[in-house]
C-alpha cells in the first residue's frame, strides 16, 4: 500500500495533498499502523474460526444429546412394554385364581348346605342323589338312580334305597 501511494504521489498532481498528508506522518506511524491492522485482521479471522469450531461443536453436542435422549427414550418403552406385560400377566393370573376361589367357594356352600341338613344334588360319577337328614342321626340316604337310554327315553331302572347308622 505505501508504494502505491508513492506512485500515486509522483504522477499526478491531484493527490499532492495526499502525499502531502502521508509524507507529514512518519514512516514509523504508518508502519505501525499497518501492522495493528495486520494483527487485527488475523484476530478477526482466529475469532471467525473459533466461533466456527464452537458452533460445530455445540451441533456435535446436540446431535449426541438427541442420540442420547432417543436411547434413553427407547429404553423406557421397552421397559414399560415389559412391565405392561407382566401386568398382563398378573392380571390374567388373578383372574385364573379368582375363577378357582369361586369355584372353590360354590364347592364349600354346597358340602355346608350337604352337613347341615339340606338336600343336594350332588355331581357323583354313579348319578346317586345324596340327600342328608341330620336330624335322624344318621348317615345320608343315598338313592342310587341308574340311567339306562332305551330308544332315546331315558326309564330308571332301580331305585336303591339304603340307610346307614352311624
């Protein structure tokens, strides 16, 4: 730059005063001058790429904290579709017992209504129908009914009727 201006002031007249000016600071001045320019036109440029490094390394960070976040995300679905179903599972379970504790509990009604003395049809293999007396003291009457299928009439056969003491 000072030797265009050195050239510019030997050529034409028009930019003496130009020279003039220059001529009037001393080359020590310009020469510093020159150089903050200089130090400050590489600070820009080592700021321009600081800031560009910080940018890319804060997009690094958010891309690997989205990452981390997905993973995380994936991680508490997949614990909650197990514990979804184990609760599946538990609830079916509850249900089987429930199923069984009731069927238990017509089971008990129907041998307490047997003991105290009321008549029940029991379930047995041989059709006998139990019915109980305890008044009488004795063991239940038991009337053994035998089924025979005659031509599609069903016809009682026998009656047994037998009367145990205790």
């Amino acid at each position: 730059m000072l030797g265009f201006l050195l050239t510019l002031g030997n050529e034409t007249p028009r930019f003496g005063s130009l020279w003039a000016r220059v001529s009037r600071c001393n080359w020590a001045e310009l020469t510093m001058s020159l150089r903050i320019k200089a130090v400050v036109d590489k600070f820009v440029e080592e700021l321009k790429e600081a800031l560009d490094a910080d940018i890319q390394d804060r997009i690094m960070k958010e891309r690997e904290m989205q990452s981390y976040i997905e993973e995380r995300e994936r991680e508490v679905a997949e614990r909650e579709a197990a514990w979804k179903a184990e609760l599946s599972r538990r609830e079916a379970e509850i249900a089987r017992q429930e199923a069984r504790l009731k069927m238990e509990k017509e089971n008990l009604e129907k041998e307490k209504s047997v003991l105290m003395g009321t008549a029940s049809n029991q379930d047995n293999q041989d059709g006998a129908l139990e019915i109980t007396d305890m008044r009488l003291n004795l063991q239940p009457l038991r009337k053994k009914v035998t089924l025979v299928n005659v031509k599609s009439k069903l016809t009682l056969t026998s009656i047994i009727f037998s009367f145990l003491i205790l």
